[in-house]
C-alpha cells in the first residue's frame, strides 16, 4: 500500500516504455516487505540534469538509468564508484546526503549470472563480438575477473582496438586483442572459446539474423553467452546450439543487475531463492509479450 512512508525509485531514460525494471523492483519490494514503489521516468533530451536535481529534492532514494544517459549522467554525481568510473558507464544511483552516488550493476549484475550458470571466467579464453560501450564494460569485467585472454571481434576493428588499447593501459598487459569481425577463420579450429555476443543484432525485431552466420565460428565456440534477452533464444544462440555448444541469453543479467541495485537502495541482501523468483515473473512477463 502506498502512504506517507512510501519511498520512490525509478528509472531515468528514454524510451523508457517496455522496461522490466517496475516489475523486478515492486516484485522485490512486495517480497521483502518493504514499502517502496518503483516508477519508470521518460527524460526528455535535455533535461537529464533537471531530472537528477529535482529527483534528489523530491527525495527520490535511488535511480536507475538507461539508454540514452549512462555515460551523460556521470558528471551530474556527487561521487561514483571506481568500478562504474573504469566502465565509464552509470546505471544506478543511491542517494546520499548531498547528492547521489553512482554504480555501474549491469557488470556485477553479468558477473552474477555467469555463476549462475555455471560459466566459468578465469583463465578462460574469450571472444566479445563487437566494440561499443557495453563490449567495452565487459572486457572491463573480464580483465577485473581474470580471464586468460580477450579477442575483441569488431566489424569497425579500429574501435577495437581503442577499447584494448584502454582495458590493456588498465590492467598493464597485453590482455585484450583486437580482430576484424570477418577474421574468425583466424582463430585455432578446436573448441575453445566463451563468446559474448554485445551488439544488437538479432535482438526483436531483427530475430532472423546473426553477427556472424557460418558454422566454422560456432564449431570454435564452448559456451555462447548473447546479451539479448529479447528473444529468449537469439539466431546467435541457435547457431551455438546446433554447432554442439552451450547458449544463454541475457536475462539473467537484466534480473542480477536489478537485484545489485535493489541490494544497494535497501541495504538488505537478497538471497537466490528470491532471485529466481524474480527471474521468473520476469520470464512469465516476456512471455506475455511485456
Ligand atoms: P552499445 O553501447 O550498446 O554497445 P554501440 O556503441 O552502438 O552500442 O555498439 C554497437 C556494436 O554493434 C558495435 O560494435 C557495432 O559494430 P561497428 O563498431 O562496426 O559499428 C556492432 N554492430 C551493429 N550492427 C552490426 C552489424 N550489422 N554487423 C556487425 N556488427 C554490428
């Protein structure tokens, strides 16, 4: 029930209008007993720094942010945690006294999800297919995570190699190495990679295609990790499948990124019996079509 004590959250960006977070949020808030609603926030280009500003006066406990202003909102904080300053890229906010403070979830939010499902990092040898900020945020994840080596697989392979240039200057090695998309045939034959799929191909309503099409690339592929989450089952993931390989997709990093969130704004843990409730109103609200 909403009343005085109510505290708000909500989600900053635009679109904002077939979000999962309302669900992840009011769900967890319903479960954990705590009185708290959580809103979705169109900003209009423009307006991010009034929407900050009058959120933190309206006492507003925390915030969300997406596309398009992850990387704008970082000069509108009063502080931001190093792992977010090292991704360049802010998702959530916590209010503090005098402003708020940002954190990047969807890392350890991905992070989460790749031990749910059992995929294993350090020491691995990984593909991330394309070269954009959320690529760069995985190879950030991954360099933090030790992982045995990163190939950055780029159509555009100058971005490529910018981003490895920086995550290398970073972690003081030589970790990540840049790779025209169209190479692949490239790397050795035998089955040994972890591949994170981070563009937006394939995701609704471009279901029928993928990065990269020919079998010879899944055969090079263990473990196929795409972050689309809409469709469940990408053409990418598909393609991993009938080549012998494992596939996830990235619903499970939408609902741990919420969680990390949820965790920071309360203070309270939730535990993985909750999270795979979660897990499962949102998969029942995909279903649904939203
Ligand atoms: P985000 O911030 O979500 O990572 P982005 O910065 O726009 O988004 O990056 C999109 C990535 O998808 C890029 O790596 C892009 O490749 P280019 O750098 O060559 O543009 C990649 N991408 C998008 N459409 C593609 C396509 N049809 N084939 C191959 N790569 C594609």
């Amino acid at each position: 029930m909403i009343n005085g004590y109510t505290r708000t959250c909500g989600l900053l960006g635009n679109p904002v209008e077939h979000t999962m977070s309302p669900a992840i949020h009011n769900f967890l808030a319903e479960k954990t007993g705590c009185n708290l609603a959580y809103l979705p926030f169109r900003v209009e280009e423009g307006c991010l720094e009034d929407a900050v500003k009058g959120a933190f006066a309206l006492n507003v406990l925390g915030l969300n942010v997406t596309v398009p202003y992850k990387s704008q909102v970082l000069p509108l904080l009063q502080e931001t945690d190093p792992l977010a300053e090292a991704i360049g890229a802010v998702n959530t906010l916590v209010r503090t006294e005098k402003g708020f403070k940002g954190y990047n979830t969807d890392m350890p939010g991905l992070s989460r999800a790749f031990y749910s499902d059992g995929v294993k990092i350090e020491g691995e040898k990984v593909l991330i297919l394309g070269a954009g900020g959320v690529a760069r945020a995985v190879a950030v994840l991954l360099a933090k995570e030790k992982a045995g080596e990163i190939i950055l697989l780029n159509r555009t392979v100058e971005k490529a190699r910018r981003i490895a240039e920086e995550v290398n200057g970073m972690c003081g090695r030589e970790l990540v190495k840049p790779l025209p998309l169209k190479d692949w045939e490239t790397l050795p034959e035998e089955r040994t990679y972890l591949a994170i799929q981070t563009t937006d191909v394939g995701m609704f309503p471009g279901t029928e295609r993928a990065v990269i099409e020919e079998e010879g690339f899944y055969r090079r592929i263990h473990t196929a990790y795409d972050l689309i989450f809409n469709p469940l089952e990408t053409r990418f993931m598909k393609l991993a499948k009938e080549a012998g390989g494992r596939a996830y997709n990235g619903l499970k990093m939408l609902v741990y990124q919420g969680i990390i969130a949820y965790e920071l704004w309360t203070d309270r843990p939730i535990e993985e019996k909750l999270a795979g409730q979660v897990y499962d109103t949102v998969l029942k609200q995909m279903e649904c079509g939203g």
